[in-house]
C-alpha cells in the first residue's frame, strides 16, 4: 500500500477516505430534472377519447328562450305554439395537434450500464414528462385551441387596481357561475392574491383535492402553473409583472371546458401518447418516436372567463 493511502495527519496511521471511497458503493437517484411540474391542469381537465383526430363541437343558435311555450293556469288560447331548436349550420371543428420527439440510445450504453437504472426507460421517462410540459402549456396558449386565445369577449374582465383581489375572483365566478371547477394561475399570481386577502384579513382557505393541497375561495381551488406566464415568461426575475388568472367549468356533460386526445393508438403509452422504436441503425443507436395528440374545446362561452392585466409585484407593511 502507497504511503499515500495511508492517513498520517494528527498522527492517525489508516487508511484514506480517497482510497476506501474506490470500494464503496455509492447511493444514486434517477436523473433529476428541474423543470418538471405537476401539470396539475392536465390532471384536472376531463378529457375525451377521439376516433379519428376531429372533434365538431355543435351549438344551439342561442336566444332568450329556445323554444315559445303555452304555460297557463288558464288557458287563453288551444293553440300550443311549435317550432323547433335552431342548430349552427357551421359548427368549429377541433383537430388534434402532434407534439414529437425522437430519443437515441446507445445500445454499447444501454448493455453495459442499465444497472440499477434502466437507461432506455429513463431517458424515455424524461422526454415523456418534457412532452406533458408541452401539452400543458398548449392547452392554455395555443394559437388555435389554447385556452386563453379562445375565451369570448364577454367573459374577459380586467382587475380593479392592478393586484387581484377578492372581489376581481368574485367576478370572476360571476362569470363561471354555473358549477365552476377551478381557478388556474401562476404562483407568483396566487402568492400576490394570498397578499392582498391578508391585508383584507380574509384568508383563503386550504383544500384537498386530487392528491394535492390548494387554496381556496369560496370553495374553489385555486391551482398553480407556470404555463400562465408572466410578461412572457415562467420564471420572471423581475418583482413586478402582469399575468391571467383563469376560472375554469370542466366536463362534457356540463357544457364546460375538455381536454382532446386520440383514443387507442398503436404503441399507446399513456393517454393520447405512442412510443414506437424506430430500429438500431450501423452504428448500435437504438431510436424511439414519442409521439403525443392533444387540444382542447369550450363548449360553451360561460365555461371560462380570464382576469387580465394581473399584476404580481404589489406588497405591504404590516406593521
């Protein structure tokens, strides 16, 4: 044994933690990835299954009532009116939107070093999560079927003063009154909301919902994303910055927001998502085509409503 593996300093005659280190097993995690988020809207959302990739959303041509009605104790007239519900004779289609990616794996790699983790599933692992990032953040602002691109005029409110209080949320609900799901916004929207609700000494409430623990007003969770952006970005190192904040009605058989996928792929993963190998071309890489089908509809215009013009960045003495 080399005198350098031997520890002399303080008078301690033993061996070194650098060479005792070379027979040591070390503990390990999967490989850890920063950017990943709970994508809680996407657990939230109902979804539905399509056949072919299109989804025809048709309405009622809206009117006070659908239909004129004889309703009297006592009749005035024998004549019961008629008619009939007048459908949109061009009713939005929804087509679903493909998000890829391809994964390479050395075959050399995934041989000699799947031990404990296997390389193939972790590398597939991460890209599947990083195309789930990107499916949520295009349910929400996608050009063509993001949520916030499609909300109706009506049901856009802007905020009183800047900061989102509790009376901008009960606006909110004003507008999304009918069995309303969930609010959606950015922490930093959520944090400046909890702000201004203790200067008003009304402090939200907690819920349990989903395997998660959420703030609450008037019974509704408020749930965080980082895809509402603020000024354009996720992670604003500014102290101020403007914001939506979204109140969401989800399910078909409300008439509220749903999310769309492609029902029984080939190679199908998880929900709406294929895994195909692609083949192990000369050189021993082995490739993988991830491939994810997703959009999203309103079926009805009071299912959502947006306040905008939210500003993140106002804070208080409370002394």
């Amino acid at each position: 044994m080399s005198k350098e593996n031997v520890e002399t300093k303080e008078g301690i005659n033993a061996l070194s933690a650098k060479a005792a280190y070379n027979l040591a097993n070390v503990t390990k995690t999967k490989p850890q990835y920063g950017a990943l988020t709970p994508k809680w809207l996407t657990k939230l959302l109902e979804f539905k299954g399509l056949e072919t990739g299109i989804f025809r959303v048709n309405k009622v041509v809206e009117g006070e009532t659908p239909l004129d009605v004889l309703c009297s104790q006592t009749k005035k007239s024998d004549i019961i009116p008629d008619g009939y519900v007048e459908y949109e004779t061009e009713p939005r289609e929804y087509r679903l939107n493909s998000i890829s990616t391809i994964i390479n794996v050395n075959t050399a790699i995934e041989d000699v070093y799947s031990a404990p983790y296997d390389q193939v599933q972790e590398q597939l692992g991460l890209a599947i999560e990083s195309l789930r990032e990107r499916q949520e953040s295009q349910l929400i602002n996608n050009d063509d079927y993001g949520l916030l691109k499609n909300i109706a005029d009506s049901q856009r409110i802007q905020t009183r003063n800047g900061a989102p209080t509790p009376d901008d949320l009960d606006e909110l609900i004003s507008k999304v009154w009918k069995e309303p799901s969930f609010f959606l916004a950015h922490p930093r929207a959520i944090a400046a909301f909890e702000r201004e609700c203790t200067k008003r000494g009304v402090p939200p409430v907690t819920v349990n919902i989903a395997g998660g623990t959420f703030l609450a007003w008037r019974g509704i969770p408020i749930i965080p994303t980082d895809k509402l952006l603020v000024d354009g970005l996720k992670n604003p190192q500014s102290e101020g910055g403007k914001t939506n904040i979204l109140l969401i009605r989800t399910g078909e058989a409300k008439r509220g927001v749903i999310g769309l996928f492609q029902a029984g792929l080939k190679n199908e993963h998880s929900r709406g998502l294929s895994v195909r190998f692609r083949g192990i071309d000369d050189k021993g890489v082995a490739s993988y085509l991830l491939s994810l089908y997703c959009s999203a509809a309103i079926l009805a215009d009071d299912a959502i409503a947006v306040l905008e013009d939210v500003e993140v960045g106002e804070y208080y003495d409370y002394d």
